[in-house]
C-alpha cells in the first residue's frame, strides 16, 4: 500500500508541475496541444485475435431461454504458444473430463509465446463470446493460475463489475487496478462488494503466499468482506490441482451472482 501511495503522490507531483509550466507559459492552445514544431497528433488501430477452448455444457441449446454461468479461465506462464490444447492440461477441463455434468461454458484462451495476459484481449474475447452464446451475464466468474492468476488480479480489480465472484490461485499483483478502480465511483462499489477467494501453497518459491495475502489485505483495508485466501501450508507453486479437483470452488462460484452496484 506504501508504494502505491507513493507512487500515486509522484504523479500528482508530476501533474503539478507540469500544470505550472504550461499555465506560465501560456504555450497551449484551447485543446491543450502545447507550441512545439513538428509534435502532431496520430491514430493507431490494431486487430486483436486470440485461440481459445470453448466447452458448452450438456443439454446447451442456443435456442433455448436458458442462459449459463460462465467461466473464464486463464492459464500460466508453462502454456503459453501456438498449440490451445495446452490450456486443457491444468484447471477446469481435468475436472470436466470426470464430471461430464459441469454446469458452465467455460472459455480458455492461449496466451502467445513471450507474452503475458492482456486485459483489453480478454474482455474483447468475453463480450465476444456473450454475444453469441447463451451467458448469463450476472453469472460469469473468473479463475487463473500462476500467470493466470496475475492476470486474474489485474482483470478483476480494473473492471471488478465485469464478474459476479473471482477465484485467483498462486497469483499476485500490483495496486495500480485496485487503485485506479477505487477512484471511480461505481467500480470502487463493485470492487468492495466483489466476491475473491484466492489459494496460494504455503512453501510456493515461485510466487511467494504473501503476494495473495496482500491482495486480500488491500481489498478488506478498502471494505471488502468477502475477500478469502486459503493457504494450503505443505504445497509449493503447484496449488491450482487441488484447487480445481475441489467441487467446493464450482459450489461456491454457483452461490454468487453479480448484483447492480450501488
């Protein structure tokens, strides 16, 4: 929290002085674009794409009035690449193949080689997928391992109104999502309310328990009372087997439903 406030006093530090010479200098025009000779403003655009696994539950019918609860899944760092069946090797899809009778789409996208999760890729990739399949929006949750769960701290704390529960396991991440949702108002109340239960291997020497515990600790300091870590004392980084072998982690996803903020 220390360095997120200092970091936070640094740019307002920035901010202020960069205000100062702009506002004796008188170099800016209406819009804000300061005399300087050769400096002009462009657009650039890019087409994001992304491979991913899509499992649709049993007795899905897109015709049907019956929406889904969702899943999204990220994995880590050890499946990155071309080939998205390596996203089938951890997490939810090992316990799919010994209960054919899970509940959820789930979607796992593959991370490319060399990269690391991309908030703006994953929420194209979700509102892609609600819409054209039969999501129940107020029931989609969010899970990930090792990369994964970095990547599932950064996605649920920037946009925590996105996701009706969030369960990151062996992640970590910085304060910068947290905090820069706690400056807006409606994403502040999503994320006090936002439902997090967080796992993490008490002898984990790739990612240290304690980058959970601060998480945790940050979100209840800010009023989150349904904010958990369970630390599993004799595991090591692998604590995400046991995590989603556990039908307790589905229950508890199934019992949270994303309500309107107030």
């Amino acid at each position: 929290m220390k360095q997120f406030i200092r970091l936070f006093q640094i740019c307002c530090a920035l901010g202020l002085a960069s205000g100062f010479s702009v506002e004796n200098s008188n170099a800016a025009d209406a819009s804000g674009r300061p005399a300087i000779e050769n400096l002009s403003a462009r657009k650039f655009t890019a087409t994001m794409q992304a491979d991913y696994l899509l499992f649709l539950p049993k007795g899905y019918d897109a015709k049907n009035a019956r929406r889904w609860p969702l899943i999204l899944f990220l994995h880590g760092a050890g499946e990155r690449g071309t080939n998205v069946w390596t996203t089938a090797v951890h997490g939810p899809a090992r316990y799919i193949e010994k209960h054919p009778e899970f509940p959820f789409i789930v979607v796992s996208p593959v991370c490319p080689n060399g990269a690391k999760w991309s908030d703006d890729l994953l929420l194209g990739l979700l509102d892609s997928i609600t819409a054209n399949y039969a999501v129940d929006t107020n029931r989609i949750y969010l899970t990930g391992l090792s990369m994964g769960g970095f990547g599932a701290w950064s996605l649920a704390t920037t946009y925590p109104e996105r996701f009706a529960a969030v369960a990151p396991i062996c992640g970590g991440e910085g304060y910068i999502g947290a905090g820069l949702s706690l400056m807006d108002g409606t994403k502040a109340a999503a994320l006090r309310k936002l439902p997090v239960w967080a796992f993490h291997g008490g002898k984990d020497t790739v990612v240290p328990w304690e980058e959970s515990d601060r998480m945790i600790k940050l979100l209840k300091r800010f009023g989150n009372e349904d904010a958990n870590l369970t630390v599993y004392p004799e595991a090591g980084h692998n604590s995400w087997t046991v995590t989603y072998d556990n039908p307790e982690l589905y229950q508890w996803f199934l019992k949270h439903e994303l309500q309107p903020s107030k």
